[in-house]
C-alpha cells in the first residue's frame, strides 16, 4: 500500500479509536456500525462477482443464534463465542452455496432470499430451541476471560470489532488481488472466458460465498453479543435489505462496506428523529440517486477525489485511469 | 497426412431451427498440423469450433482427442484436457487491464490459482506474461483496460490468454482479423513459429487467402455447413469451384 | 374430512386466480423488459388500496353496493396507467444500455427495489396505517354450498374471471400488433429495433400493462383480505415463487404454478399452519433444485 493512503487510512483508524473515548455512550452504536459493515462486505464481496443477495441476513442471524446457545457455556470470552458465530456462518455458507452458486442474476438474488425466509419461519415456529418470536438473550461479560463491567466490555468489545475489521480488511484486500479473488470481477464481465481457462466459476463463488458467510455471521456474532439479544427479525428480509443498501452505498473495495454501514446508521438515526413516517421514502430516493449518478457508492466518491487531486496514483495501484464501478 | 491425429471429427450434425449449421462434417487433425478453414460468413466455422470446445452439442456425430471422445464435456474440461480457443469476438473482461487479463491467464493453468493470498501479480509469472505481451504485440497497450484497445489489439489480446493455457491443439477464429495488412504477416509469422516450437496443432479459420497459402498445411472449404474440399493450400485456392463459391 | 380438503382446495385455487393476474404481470414485465420488478407487489397492494377505498366511499356516497364491482375494474386500471409509465420512466429507462448484461440486471433490481421502499411509505401516507375492509362486497352476490361448506359465489367467480383474462391476453398478445410487438420485443430486443419495431414504447406499454394486471390482481383481491401495510411484500414474493416456478416469461405456465402454490397455501394453512408462510418458498426451492429454469421455462442457446 502506497504511503499516501496508508497514512489516511491510519488517520481514520485514529479517529475510530477514540470514538468511545470521546462519545462513550455511543461506543454501542459504533459497534453495531462496524458489524453492519461486516455484513455489508460479505454482500459487497459477492456484489463484485454480480451477485446479488437479498438473503445474507441468514448469516448473520445464524451468527447471532450461535453466539445467544453458546454464551452459557462461555460466558467470559466474547471472542470465542463471536468466532464461532462466524465459524456457522462460512458452514451454513458452504452447506447453502453448494446449491446456490449454480444460479445467476435474479434467482440468485430471490433463493437467497427464499432461504432465509424459510430459516425466519423455523426460528420463529421452534419456540422450545429458539424462543421463537421472543428470541434469545445473550449474556457475554468478558472478552478473553475476565469479567468486565457492561461499560468497559462495551468499549473492548468495539476495540475488538475494529481490530477484527482492520485484520479481516488486510485479508481480503489480498484475496481481493489474488487470481481467485479478480475472478470474481471477471465473472460478472465475461463468464464465459473464465470457464474456457479452465476455471470453474462455480468454485470460484463457492469459495467467495463462504468467505462472505464468515464475514456476516461475524457480523450478526458482534451485534448479538453487543444487543444482548437476538430474535428471528434478525434473519427477516428487511435485514437482509439494510444490507444490500450499506453494499450499495458504500461500493467496492474493503473500506467502502463500512462507510456505507456509518452513513446508513447515520441516516436511520436521523430519519428516526424528523422523518418516521417516510424513512423508506427517504432510503429509496438514496437508492436511487446512488445507483444513478455514484454508482461506485462512497468508495467511488472517494476515489474520484483521490484521482482528481493525485491522478498518478491510480496508475500505481495498478489501475487504469479513471476506473470507476 | 502425416502423423496421428490429434483431434477427429466424425459426421457431425447440427441444425438451428432448420438451418443445417454443420452438416455431415468429417474432419481430422494431425499432430503438429496447420489446418485452415475457409468459406463465407455464416457457414457454419465458429459452430464447429463451438462444438469442438463443448459449447454447443451435436445433433449426432462424434469429436475424439488423442482417440477420446471429448463430446458432452463443458468447455472448461476441454480447456484442462489442452485445447485453447480465441473468439471471432474477443471475449475480454472490459474493465480490467491488459496486463492483469494475462496474469490471470497464466494463473489460470497453474496450482497457485486457488490460494487466497498469492497475489495475481506474483514475480514468479512474470517471464511468461510479458514474453505473451512481446509475442502478441501488446506491449503498449498493456497497462489500458481492454475495453480501450483497438479492435486488432483485442483479438490479439484474445489469443494471447489462449496461448498461455500453453495448450497442445489452439483453435483460432480468426486470429488477424482487424489488424492491419501491413502487420499481419508479421503477427503471424510470429504467432506459428512460437506454436511450431511448442509442438502445438492450430485449426484457424481465416479469410485472409495469403495468410492462408503461407501458414497452412492443409485448407478445408467450408460452405454452407458442409465441407467442399480438404487439401493442400495450393490445390485448394487454385481449384475453381472454390474460387467460384468461397473467393 | 374429504369435503374439508375439497374446501382448501377451492380456496386455494381461487386465491391462486388472484395470485395468477399478478404473476402473470410479473411475466409479462420480465418477458418484454427482461426485468423483475421488485416493485409489483406494489402494484397489487395499491390496486387493493384503492379498490377497498373505493369501497368506502361507495358506502359513504349512498350509491348501490353492486357499483364497486366496475370500480373493482377501474380502480386497477387507474393505478397500472398512472403509475406505471411514469416509473418505467425513472426507474429502467436508464438502464437498457447498460453493460454488461449481470450489472445491468442488478441495478434495475435495485432500481424496482428501491421503488417499492418508497411505495411502501406513500401507502402509509395516502391510506394510513389501519386496514381497510370490504368484505361486505364479498357477500353480495350470495354463496354456493359444496360439500356442506360454504364459499361466497364472489371467489368462485375470480376461477372464470382470471381464465377470461388469460384469454383476452392471449389473443392480445398473438393477434393485435402491440402484441406481437411485444412478443418480438421479449424475443430479441435489437432484431425487433432493427425490423423498425419502436421497442421504447413497447417497453412502456408491457410494463404498464404489467402493473394494471398486478393491480387488477390486488383489486379483486381486496374483499377476501384485510387491505394493510406489508401485503405489498407478501405478494412480491409469491408472485415470485409463481413466476419462478413456471419459468420466467411464461404466460401459461404461471397458470399452473399459481394454482400449485394457491393450493399449496390454502392446505398448509389448513392442515400444518406451521408451514404455511413458508411452503410457496420450499415449493420453489424444490422446483428450482430439480429444473433451473422453471418447470416451461426456455432453453436458450447463445452464440459466440
């Protein structure tokens, strides 16, 4: 990474970090933050491939529901608990993309959906396992073992969903560059290329879709954990929507994900105070203007301002000027 | 014919909704030939090639490799049994760079292929990949996305991923079409040596009747989904029922 | 036990009418423009909106209760022309030219996905957050007794009016010129445009019909259903499932889909209420695992 934006980006991981110092009854809202972004990168990921899914929210509930059976085993090591939960993400990923994967465009989009909502009706119906539609209560108080008071868990639990964010960011960068990765973007170009080199795109997503599921069942572990509780709404459509437009609103790359996830909370919390009766109006003309005139979300923002003002540099990411989603 | 054959076509059959596309063709391949296919537009060359590398299925008739039968499998499993294929219409991934379409090219044979942290842009590939940009005159263009490049470029570009399959049988659509008289001779000339050196067998459809009197070992006429006739460049172009139909 | 199994059945074809006028404008959309309209069942909850609205102010007025019949009609008629062309226009019209084909797929779902967010709330704003009944339409043309179980003569006249329909579009499609516009449209875009076919208008036309067909479908609907917030979404879907199982484009075959997922409805609701929210869901997962395409669905050939 070149030093321009390695310093930016350590900038920015400066200013997180002292989020709960300076607003710390907010260090909750943060974390939610950065786990919606988790989740809006798993849906980016395979955004990039031209898949798009309006189910991810099974992941990401599963995540949770893993967190809320295990926490009365362990209740002091947070982390344990939120890898698992992103551990039964990637498995209900591989277990679910072995099937999906075979589909394109918009049947991808809606059997993801239609899993999810089957998995909603079974956590809402199994009232004996699940709590059905009361949920479950996640009682976590330690991150690596001792017992913390709810404030300072709170903050560690921020500090390791950010930790969690930059080091998972780092790995997908790079499996973003590696040959598996760029065949993502290839596929959703030319499918047909990628299969006449031999490559089976199907594997290439399978493996995508599982990286994707880690991430949000991470994504729905940390919010569980951090909520306290976890319901069968986690794994309802319109979580899986939320989703799709942090995706969308944020763009490609690792970053943009989680600016998407800030600027959606951003929006929510605002169209709760002066608008609640016309949030999705308000959701939808974002949508749309998004998809019209910046398409490439923030991240794209972000990169038009970057080439306008450095125009060298894009070269020297090895990409060609002015490359815009 | 000299040698075994390495690819044997056995009466195939197609037809598209009443049109004969490919019409009892029988056509086989020696090692290390030049086979030239010639005739006019919608004849039915790019179909046969699309059932040679499993894109489209036969009504009837048979396509063996090395003696195999290699019909029913998906293009993917004809590109791993070493039989590469450059488009009449390049299939390219636009937005991506010249460069990285070759990268990724030669990554796409390779074990390393599926490893999540080896980069595309690894050292290790690099000989190859600009002795590829050197061979098919890409040189240039190779930092542009590939939507940027001229028509000749592309093509080239094209047969440069199929080249670093380093197959044993290429099948080119043809491969100079939109590059400039001038250098097509030297492309060519370029393009065969490197595939005579590596024991490779081509079947090329051209147009271009000088390419093909130079470069071609044998000449199959292709008219109306059937074949005419197969044989030596020289008797081929100089017979006048071809020149009546195809020239 | 039997006769009980028949009711369910009934029921569920007749909802499988309903559900049928509102697939087959899903189809229909998708045939021309090659887009799903994530936006349909909006179509079908405003349809139903206006029609139970249309109810009320029947009562309200003093005319005869038998006038919300025509307005059923009208009602879905209003709703598809007024607003269907207007988001053709805003929200796919920019979008056709998009390459490659993957993107461009995407953004109109998004597109479609982002009108029925903001259709969604106009709902709540037009017609406020309570239901509206108009089930006293539902009883006035009498009820028939099969098997010693009553069903209102209203939902077994939607059986015949739905075939009507299907017939009407039929003949539409394969006799008038629009029609085969659109069918040479859905076919081939570019070979249409090239024959001299004005494929933007034709776009329009499909799409509105689309939605007059979907609002049709809320309409008759709304004096067998609570008319609320959220039957928008609940149709998307099994307007999905429908269309996904006949296979996208097919007119027919939603037909029979509809009616398979009508009964599928009602029996679960009948016999296992636990699986009835979600077996239209597991009906098209199981169908999709056996047949991608959709049970009629095209096998299309590219070329290279």
């Amino acid at each position: 990474m070149q030093a321009g934006r390695a310093a930016s980006l350590a900038a920015l991981l400066a200013c997180c970090a002292v989020l709960p110092v300076i607003l710390p009854r907010d260090t909750f809202q943060f974390t939610i933050v950065l786990s919606a972004g988790f989740a809006g990168f798993a849906v980016a990921l395979l955004l990039e491939a031209g898949l798009l899914s309006f189910g991810h929210a099974l992941f990401y509930g599963i995540g949770g529901y893993t967190v809320a059976a295990l926490s009365p085993l362990v209740s002091h090591f947070a982390v344990v608990l939120i890898l698992a939960g992103a551990i039964a993400g990637a498995v209900t990923a591989v277990l679910t993309g072995l099937f999906v994967v075979r589909y394109r465009g918009v049947f991808f989009a809606m059997l993801n959906l239609a899993m999810a909502m089957v998995a909603y009706s079974i956590l809402l119906k199994s009232y004996n396992l699940t709590g059905g539609s009361d949920g479950l209560v996640v009682d976590v108080s330690g991150i690596v073992g001792a017992q913390l008071s709810p404030q300072a868990f709170g903050r560690w639990l921020f500090y390791f969903s950010l930790g969690s964010a930059l080091l998972l960011g780092a790995v997908m960068r790079r499996y973003l560059r590696s040959p598996a990765g760029w065949a993502l973007g290839a596929i959703e170009d030319r499918e047909i290329r990628v299969e006449y080199l031999g490559i089976s795109a199907n594997r290439v997503l399978l493996q995508a879709y599982t990286l994707s599921g880690f991430l949000a069942g991470l994504g729905g572990a940390i919010s569980a954990t951090a909520v306290g509780h976890v319901a069968p709404d986690a794994v309802y459509w319109t979580t899986s929507t939320e989703f799709v437009v942090i995706a969308v609103l944020g763009g490609r790359g690792v970053l943009g994900p989680f600016l998407g996830a800030a600027l959606y909370e951003l929006l929510s919390i605002s169209a709760a105070q002066y608008l609640s009766n016309s949030w999705q109006i308000l959701l939808g003309a974002v949508i749309l203007l998004v998809i019209r005139f910046a398409r490439g979300g923030l991240s794209g923002l972000v990169n038009t301002c970057e080439a306008m003002l450095w125009p060298d540099r894009m070269r020297e990411r090895g990409l060609p000027r002015g490359h815009i989603r | 014919m000299t040698g075994v054959a390495v690819l044997e076509a056995q009466h195939l059959h197609l037809g598209f909704g009443g049109v004969r596309a490919v019409d009892d063709v029988s056509l086989s391949l020696a090692a290390g030939e030049f086979l030239a296919i010639i005739g006019q537009n919608g004849a039915g060359k790019s179909t046969f090639l699309n059932i040679c590398t499993g894109y489209l299925r036969p009504d009837s008739g048979e396509v063996r490799v090395g003696g195999r039968s290699i019909l029913g499998l998906k293009p993917r499993a004809i590109a791993k049994i070493g039989i590469a294929r450059a488009f009449q219409h390049p299939q390219l991934f636009l937005q991506r760079s010249v460069l990285d379409h070759l990268r990724f090219a030669v990554s796409a044979g390779r074990a390393g292929f599926w490893r999540p942290f080896h980069p595309l842009a690894s050292a290790a590939l690099a000989d190859e990949v600009v002795g590829l940009l050197g061979l098919c005159d890409l040189e240039l263009v190779a930092e542009l996305p590939a939507g940027a490049i001229p028509e000749g470029s592309r093509k080239l570009l094209d047969v440069a991923m199929a080249l670093a399959l380093a197959p044993r049988i290429m099948l080119l659509d043809e491969p100079t079409s939109g590059v400039s008289s001038a250098e097509k001779l030297g492309l060519m000339t370029r393009l065969v040596g490197a595939l005579r050196a590596r024991g490779v067998s081509a079947i090329f459809v051209e147009h271009d009747m000088e390419v093909v009197a130079r470069f071609a070992d044998r000449v199959a006429v292709w008219v109306e989904g059937r074949l005419l006739r197969v044989g030596s460049p020289q008797e081929v172009l100089a017979d006048p029922d071809v020149k009546a139909r195809v020239l | 036990m039997f006769w009980q199994v028949v009711s369910a059945t009934i029921d569920g074809v007749t909802s499988g009418a309903t559900l049928f006028l509102v697939a087959v404008g899903l189809s229909l959309i998708f045939g021309v423009l090659k887009v799903l309209n994530a936006a349909h069942g909006s179509f079908y909850a405003i349809g139903a909106f206006t029609a139970a609205w249309a109810w009320g102010v029947i009562g309200a007025i003093g005319l005869p209760t038998y006038c919300i019949y025509p307005c059923l009609f009208v009602s879905a008629l209003v709703v598809g022309v007024l607003l269907g062309p207007p988001l053709e226009r805003l929200l796919l019209r920019w979008t056709f030219d998009i390459e490659p084909a993957t993107r461009r797929e995407n953004l109109q779902l998004l597109a479609t996905f982002a009108a029925f967010l903001m259709l969604e709330d106009a709902q709540k704003l037009v017609f406020g957050t309570s239901p509206y009944y108009s089930g006293g339409a539902l009883g006035l043309l009498g009820a028939t007794r099969i098997g010693g179980l009553l069903h209102t003569n209203y939902q077994l006249l939607l059986v015949p009016l739905a075939g009507v329909v299907l017939l009407a579009l039929r003949i539409f499609l394969r006799r008038s010129r629009i029609g085969r516009w659109m069918i040479a449209v859905a076919a081939d875009a570019e070979m249409a445009s090239a024959m001299g076919i004005r494929v933007g208008p034709v776009r329009v036309l499909s799409f509105t019909l689309g939605a007059v067909l979907a609002a049709l479908g809320g309409a008759l609907a709304s004096p067998t259903v609570g008319v609320s917030i959220g039957i928008g979404a609940d149709m998307m879907v099994l307007s999905f499932a429908v269309v996904a199982i006949a296979g996208l484009g097919q007119i027919e075959g939603a037909v029979l889909a509809a009616v398979i997922i009508g009964i599928a409805h009602s029996l679960a609701v009948f016999f296992l209420p636990v699986l009835s929210t979600v077996a239209p869901f597991l009906i098209m997962l199981l169908v999709l695992l056996v047949r991608p395409i959709g049970l009629f669905g095209p096998v299309r050939q590219r070329s290279i």
